[in-house]
C-alpha cells in the first residue's frame, strides 16, 4: 500500500453566510419557523443557520408559482428553453464552488461531487432545455400543470433538484421546493444562480424546513403536481394524502438492488462494479446494489478479490481528492446503519469491515461486507442505505432471477456475465427499472430511471421525464 | 303443451384459471327474473389474483405477435356468437348488434397495438458515455378492474388493452348487468387464451373491489368502473399501500389504457472490444 498525502480542496471558493433565508418570489425572505441548523458530517462544525418554513411559508411561495405560472407557460418554449440553457451554463461556470458545497454539506467526496453529481447536474439542464420548444414531438401533449411540489433528499441534493427542477420548467410548470433539512445549502445557491439568470421571480421557489414543511407542501391544495425522492415509508403516506385528489405523482423511492455475479463474469471488472454499486456515495444511494447475489462456484475467488479490494478504500476528509469514502449525512442515518448492521450479525450473517480508521469527529461508518447472509434476513430485506453489502449465492440463472426479484422494490439491478444472450434472459427476466449489465450506478440524463413495484411511480430522466409534468 | 321443449338454461358461474367455478361461499343473487349470477366472495377474489399471477409468466413471455394473434382470435370467436351477445344485451336489436360490433372492432385494434406498442413507447437513449441504453415497456403484472356498467364494451374496452401487454388481470364484472360478461368468459375460453389470464367476477362490487384494491399481490388497479366517489376514494388509498398504478377515469385516449400498466425498464451494457 502507498501512503498518500492529504490533498484537500480548499474551501475558499465558498462564501458560506452565517444564515439563509428561503427563496420566495424571486427573493430570500425570513422563515417563520424555528431557524434550524446544518452541520458539516464530517467534522460536526455548524456550517450555517437555515430558516425553517411554516405551512403560510409554504401558502406565501405556492401562491407566488401559482402567479408566475401564467407568465412562465405562456412563453414560447425557445425563450423558456434559453433561461434553462442560462442556468446550465451558470452551474457550469461555478461548478467548482457548488461542488465543494455539497461535498461540506452531504459529506460526499469531493471526487464524486466534482466528477459525477456536478457534470450530471449541468447536463440534466441542458437536456431538458432543449425539450422545452420540442414537446409536440414526445407524445404528451404540450400542456403542462401547473405548480409542482417538489421533495428531494439529501444523498445527492443538488441532482435531485436537477432531475425535479429541469424538466417541470422545460415544460412551463412553476416550482416549490424543498431541499432535505440536512443538505439545503447548494439548493440555496442554486436560488442565487436563478436570480444570476434573470428567471422570473417565483417560477423557483425554495422553502427549507424538515418534513412538516414537505408535508404542507404536498398537501397544499394549489399544488398540482407532486414529485418526491426518498424512502418508500414517505412516499406511501404523500402518495396517500395526495390520493383521490387529481394531483399528478412521480415518487422515486427505496431500493434493495441485486447485483449478480455469474461464474463467467471477468473478476477484477466484477469487483470494481460490486463496490462502485455499494460503496458509491457512502451507499447512500437508493438504487445501490446492495444485495451480491454470487454464483456458488466462484464465491470464494470473488470474495477473496473483493475483500483485497475493500483493503484499498480510503475512508476520510471528503474534501480530500484522494478520499473513496466519505461521511455518514446525519447521524440518525449513522445510527439505523449500525442498528441494522447489528441485526445483521445477530440474526446469523458474518460481518466483516477492512481495516479502517475513521476520524474521531463527524459520522463514520467503514465498508462492510456480510456473508452468510439468507433471503429471510432483515439486511437482505430492508434497505440500509449505507455502505453495508449483503452476499447471498445462487446455483442457477433461474434461481438468481428468483432471489434478485424476491424483495418488493424494484429499482434496479445488475448482472455480470460474458455471454450475451444470458444478459438478455435475465434482463428480460429482472423486475427492475434499470437494468446494468456488466456495470453499475451508471446515470444520464438521456436515460429514462424510476422503479417497479414499491420503488415508486412514474420515471425521471429521458424522454419519459416528460410524462410527469405534462397533463397528459 | 307436450310439444313445447322445455329450454336447458345456462348457470351463470365464475370464470377463475380457465375454469368456471361457483363461488366458493355458495352465494348467488338474481340479476333478470329468472337468472341469477355467482355472487364471489373475497376468497374467490383472492383465488383469482393466485390464478392471475400464475398466469403472468407464461403470458408476459409469449411473444407480441402470438398475444396478438390470441386477441384477434377473440375478436373471432366473439363475432361469431354476435347473435347471442345481441339476445343477452336486450334492448333494441339494432342497437345491441351495434354494440357487439364496437366490441369486436374494438378488440381487433388493440390486438394489432401487441407487437407495436413497444416501438412508440420504448426508446433508444443516446448517453454521454460508451454505452448501449434502450428503454422499453413492459407488462406491470396483475391488474384488477373494475369493469363499467356496460356490459360488453365497456367490459372489452378494459380488459383488451390490460392483457394485450402481456399482464393478467381479475375483472369485476358490472354488477346489474353481470351475465354478458361471463358469455364473454366462455369467448375467452375458446380463443387459446391460457388460463388464468381474464379471471372474472360476478358479485356485489362494495364486497370484491376493496379487497382486490388492498391486495398484496395486485400491481394494477383500473377503477373505471367504480359506481360511487367513496367506494373510488377508498380503493386509490388502499392501493397506495404497495404503490398500485391506478387508472381513475375513463380515459380512452389513444395508448393510455396501456400504458397505465406498463413500467419502463432501461438497460445499459458498455460498448467497447
């Protein structure tokens, strides 16, 4: 092993204020909740005050998209098209900034949110602002909305708002938002950046506020469309509230991914896409491929591979630019991590973690594999959404397909193998909405993502992301 | 007197996995003065959706053109007892020949969208990166329906575009006017339509579409049919439990009565030697 010195990004880049308002109209407005807290995962330092917004918060931004939603729909898409293009560019141009934000604010390494969350970020903008005076070709009328609620999470925060955000304006719906309470930063750049952009007051607006705040957003009769991302607990009670009201709803939500290594599949590209499928973003990833399912014959030689592997992750500062692993988000999510990990093992199923040191302050949890792991265990079942891998073995193909669709999502899935026609088999076979063959957590805004079953409804991305915010 | 024939009449049963039960309650209830039809009890709801998942497989894995093939061959099959349909429907013989007609035309239509469906939905996705990535459509699984009240088409115009997809389906039949929907039951049976693909109902619609709206292993729920505001209320939130895809209106624009219970799966595989 090579010792690496430290290479931190500075953080100077960022002009972190000491409070932040919400996003209303056009204008950073005072909460009139009690102003919460964000701290940095990785050290606990408080990075910044947020304010919180009250349901009449959330009346005040709903009725400022309502007003802005004439305006904003009746622009020719080609003008529409052109403030999205602006902000594409604008988050091009301080890509580096929003970056090292995120990576303070989620605690992600900077690697990931400079090479992966930002480039997509961009990208999502520019494609759905070429949409925008090109819906007559896509097949979901021209019509939009209206006002879209929109909830995101915290895991990737600004892409999520890339993935709501760029298609309901491409389509001329208006937008409230709320960022996850504990990642609202870069959504608040993000409100700067539309200010940058000259986009009309209230076609953005950004209430923060934990979940009372997305409850009234939901709820909030003058919201037309609802568009949530988060665990599939929320999402059956928003998709219950929202229930027999016409609202129109996309929910992204959990996932228990297989990811399937066949006897054939070459070992060292197997091993690389088994730990960018879990460790990827700390396994804060809803479509992680957090269940192995290794064929018997070669579970020794793969496990073997995988651990060495496992041996070479550097865990630390996500400012860093060598770091692999970052930050636990919050300490809740640390704490049901180690509480399922602990199920794990007392439920029978080996655990085993490289070694590791983790830092003394801020959130940590070290890569961890469990083998001996059954169908019926609670870490083969439920999600974890952290770097926590489950291996399971199967004999074959069609005992695979068996065990990968036993779970009730249906995010995704993976399948490693060097014979075509058996990729196409299990493909055809998986109950997943995206499928990677001989890779993994491969996203694009061209592609169409979204889940089967209770992974939610509806799809982001493509030409498909039209669909949920067209009245069709 | 003596030579009048007295009729054989037709018991109005259940149609569950290609075969024709009676409920398993050992209930009926009379729908015209001398007809009565089953009345299926939630047993026999939650029979049909095992019926209907073992059915889902086989039918989801045969290929569009042979789905096709069986649609149009129900098209067939029903043209052909156009007359019977016609004395069942009742009313103004014009009028319900009209009616069996529409039926039919309206399953020749969907079954010529089996192998087209894909090419207007699916996609192929130019990504950023060396990659293949096509985005097709895919039958959800089981649906249950809650037929309209009318009896014939309204009971085509649901189920053609559920199945021809490739899902399964358990159907509540219109509840006054249950008797046409098991005729069409023995269409089906006569069409090479595997077993378990329509499963039909006959009964009290308060009783049946609760149950099938909460069940676990139902993925799609078309409410069309729904007679009251509460009874729809009630069922989208039951089947918001495991995420339903729910079809509420009586949409009949273009694809959507497909594509309501269609997912989209996307698959990526890397270009390169």
């Amino acid at each position: 092993m090579f010792e690496y010195a430290p290479a931190p990004e500075s953080r100077e880049i960022v002009d972190l204020r000491p409070s932040y308002g919400l996003f209303i109209d056009g204008e950073f407005t005072e909460g009139s909740g009690p102003a919460f807290k964000t701290v940095n995962p990785a050290t606990e330092e408080t990075l910044a005050e947020v304010a919180c917004a009250s349901a009449d918060d959330v009346d005040r931004a709903v009725r400022a998209a309502r007003k802005a939603f004439g305006g904003w729909s009746g622009l020719p898409g080609s003008e529409r098209a052109k403030y999205l293009f602006r902000i594409a560019r604008i988050i091009q141009e301080r890509a580096r900034e929003l970056a090292v934000l995120e990576s303070l604010d989620n605690g992600k390494p900077i690697r990931e949110s400079r090479d992966v969350d930002l480039p997509l970020v961009a990208a999502h903008f520019f494609y759905y602002a070429g949409w925008a005076d090109k819906l007559q070709y896509a097949g979901f009328g021209t019509k939009p909305l209206g006002v879209a609620g929109q909830v995101i999470p915290w895991n990737f925060p600004l892409l999520m708002l890339a993935w709501k955000v760029a298609p309901a304006l491409a389509c001329g719906n208006t937008v409230v938002l709320k960022p996850a309470e504990t990642t609202p930063l870069t959504a608040l750049l993000f409100a700067d950046i539309c200010r940058q952009a000259e986009l009309p007051p209230g076609v953005v607006n950004i209430v923060t506020g934990a979940g009372e705040t997305g409850a009234a957003v939901v709820a909030h009769p003058e919201v037309d469309k609802v568009a949530f991302t988060g665990s599939t607990e929320v999402g059956r009670l928003i998709a219950r509230t929202v229930a027999g009201t016409g609202k129109k709803v996309t929910l992204e939500l959990g996932g228990k991914a297989a990811n399937i290594v066949f006897d054939d599949a070459p070992i060292d590209q197997a091993v690389e896409g088994i730990v960018n499928g879990i460790f990827f973003n700390q396994g804060h990833v809803c479509c992680a491929g957090s269940r192995l399912l290794v064929q018997e014959s070669v579970q020794e030689e793969l496990l073997a591979a995988l651990k060495r592997r496992l041996g070479t992750l550097r865990l630390g500062d996500p400012l860093d630019k060598n770091t692999d692993i970052g930050a636990i988000n919050s300490a809740e999510q640390l704490a049901r991590i180690r509480s399922l990990s602990e199920t794990g093992e007392s439920e029978g199923a080996e655990r085993w973690s490289p070694a590791c040191e983790l830092p003394e302050r801020g959130f940590w949890f070290p890569p961890t594999l469990f083998t001996g792991v059954a169908q019926s265990h609670t870490i083969a079942r439920e999600e974890i959404f952290g770097p926590v891998l489950s291996v399971l073995t199967f004999r074959t193909p069609a005992e695979a397909v068996e065990k990968a669709n036993n779970t009730p999502y249906g995010l995704s899935a993976g399948v490693w193998t060097e014979k075509g026609s058996r990729i196409l088999w299990m493909a055809e076979r998986l109950r997943a909405g995206v499928v990677w063959a001989n890779t993994f957590n491969k996203f694009d805004p061209a592609s169409p993502f979204g889940g089967y079953k209770e992974s939610g409804y509806g799809r982001e991305g493509g030409l498909h992301g039209l669909e949920a915010y067209l009245d069709v | 007197m003596s030579d009048r024939r007295v009729s054989v009449r037709k018991t109005y049963k259940l149609f569950i996995g290609g075969a024709f039960p009676r409920s398993e309650s050992g209930r009926s209830y009379p729908v015209t003065r001398t007809e009565h039809a089953a009345r299926a009890s939630r047993k026999d709801a939650r029979d049909a959706v095992v019926a209907a998942r073992k059915a889902f497989p086989g039918w989801s894995g045969a290929t569009a053109y042979n789905r096709g093939q069986i649609l149009y061959r129900v098209a067939e099959m029903l043209e052909g007892r156009r007359a019977q349909f016609a004395d069942e429907l009742g009313g103004p013989r014009k009028q319900a020949l009209e009616q069996v007609d529409a039926a039919v035309d309206r399953l020749v239509w969907y079954a010529g969208w089996s192998d087209k469906i894909a090419a207007v939905r699916g996609t192929a996705n130019p990504v950023a990166s060396p990659y293949l990535n096509l985005s097709s459509p895919e039958p959800v699984g089981v649906v249950a329906v809650v037929a309209p009240a009318d009896p014939l088409l309204g009971l085509v115009s649901a189920v053609a575009p559920v199945i021809v997809t490739g899902n399964t389906c358990v159907v509540v039949a219109a509840e006054r006017a249950p008797l046409p929907a098991i005729t069409f039951a023995e269409v089906l049976a006569t069409s090479d339509l595997p077993g378990g693909v329509v499963n039909i109902l006959t009964g009290h619609q308060a009783e049946l579409a609760p149950w099938l709206a909460a069940h676990m292993d139902v993925n799609g729920l078309d409410l069309t049919g729904v007679t009251t505001p509460e009874q729809a209320l009630a069922c989208e939130r039951a089947a918001t439990e495991n995420f339903k895809r729910v079809l509420t209106a009586a949409e009949d624009r273009g694809t959507r009565r497909m594509t309501a219970f269609m997912e989209t799966k996307t698959v990526w595989h890397p270009a390169g030697i």
